[in-house]
C-alpha cells in the first residue's frame, strides 16, 4: 500500500481552501434565485387556475426525477445551442459558474417550492380567517400570523436544502469550475493522480467543519426562532380574541 503523506494533505488545503469563496458564490446565488422561483412555484401550485397547477405540478416532477448531474450537462451543453439558435445570442464566453448557478436555481426551485407549500398549509387557516373578521387587513393577518408559523415550520427543512446545495455544487467541477472541488483534482492531476486520497481528505477536512457550522447554525435560529414564534404566537392570539 502506498505511503500516506500528511504533508502533501497539508498542502493541498491551504491551496485548495482560498477556492472556497467561488464554491460560496455559487451556493449564495443558486440558493437566492431557487427560492424566488420556489416561491413562485409554490403560489402556482396553490392556485385555483388548473393551467398553473398542472404546470407547477409538471416542473416539480420533472425537477425531481432528473439526477443532478444528467441537468447540469443539459444545461451546460443545451442552452448554448437554444440561445444560439432562437435568439442569436452566443454563449461561448459564459463562466461556467454561471451554468451552475441556472441549473441549481431551477432545481432548488422544485425543492423549495415544495418546503413552502407545505409550512403553508401546516398553518390553520382559521387564525387568518378570524384575524381578518376583526379588523386586520390580510397583508397585516398573512405577515403577523400566518407568515411566522410557516417559517418555524419550514427552518428545519431550509437548512437541509442549504446542506444538500453545498455538497450537490461539488459537481460543477465536471464542468471545469474551479471550485472548491475542482481545484483539488487540478492539484492531484498536477502531481500524476498520485495522492488521491491526500486529495480527498483536504476536501474533508473543509466541506465537514462547514456543515457543522451550518447544522449548528440552524439548530441555534430554530432554537431562538421557537422562543420568539411562542411569544408572537401568544401575542397574535391576544389580538385576534380582542
């Protein structure tokens, strides 16, 4: 078996480490446009129009049964020859962190919408119902009392879609992207392949301490969020029955 060599391991994170702010990029904006077009998804998948319902419904499914990878090629092979062909629009010189960004965006999309829709209806709607009954308008009766339980339910589920984002992302190295990932096979190759598993235990070493961070962080905002959601609810209760 062939020597371990901690020093080579040592030097790869500290070359590889700096890459992390593209891996964050990356993951910031998929993340951002993904819950836009979530929350779109989500209000048309709620909507009374059949015609909205059943698109939202197709794009769900499609979204779901497309493995990550098998999307990233359509999009970074695909769209270029689309654009070029119906809007003459060449996309030869387009970073392909910017496919990365479309094909996240349109996944997490799919995925968000469905963590929406589904802390929106864990809500009862009869709180809005009597809010509204007493005075208080639905944009102030949707903001107050029915936005703050939809988000307690929904914080354990958007910090796994954030978890899924940054270990998902790692795929665009297939692409080229010199990302975190990336940049630990350009390094390896550079050195013949020959300290693959220096390589892989650099990237441990940096995608493990960051979950951590992250599943810390969201244990600690539903911790406060479930205090603050207790008082706002006690409060919102007090309101409506005055």
């Amino acid at each position: 078996m062939r020597e371990f060599h901690f020093e080579i391991m040592v030097e790869f994170y500290f070359k590889i480490l700096p890459y992390l702010t593209i891996t964050i990029t990356y993951v910031f904006f998929s993340l951002l446009f993904g819950f836009l077009l979530g929350a779109l998804t989500a209000y048309f998948r709620l909507s009374k129009n059949p015609v909205l319902k059943a698109i939202s419904g197709a794009y769900i499914t499609v979204m779901r049964c497309v493995p990550s990878i098998v999307f990233l090629f359509l999009v970074y092979y695909g769209l270029p020859g689309l654009m070029r062909t119906h809007f003459g629009i060449d996309m030869n010189d387009v970073d392909a962190i910017v496919y990365v960004i479309i094909t996240f965006s349109i996944m997490l999309g799919a995925y968000t919408s469905e963590i929406m829709r589904s802390a929106y209806l864990s809500v009862d709607h009869g709180q809005f119902e009597a809010a509204v009954l007493v005075g208080m308008d639905s944009l102030t009766a949707f903001r107050r009392i029915i936005f703050p339980q939809a988000l307690h339910a929904a914080i354990p589920n958007v910090g796994n879609i954030i978890i899924f984002m940054l270990k998902e992302g790692a795929l665009a190295y297939i692409i080229g992207l010199q990302d975190v990932l990336g940049r630990g096979y350009y390094l390896n190759s550079l050195k013949a392949n020959a300290y693959s598993m220096e390589t892989y235990l650099a990237l441990t070493l940096i995608y493990w301490p960051l979950t951590l961070l992250l599943e810390k962080a969201f244990r600690e905002l539903e911790k406060r969020h479930s205090i603050a959601f207790l008082i706002q609810k006690k409060s919102s209760g007090k309101e409506v029955k005055a």
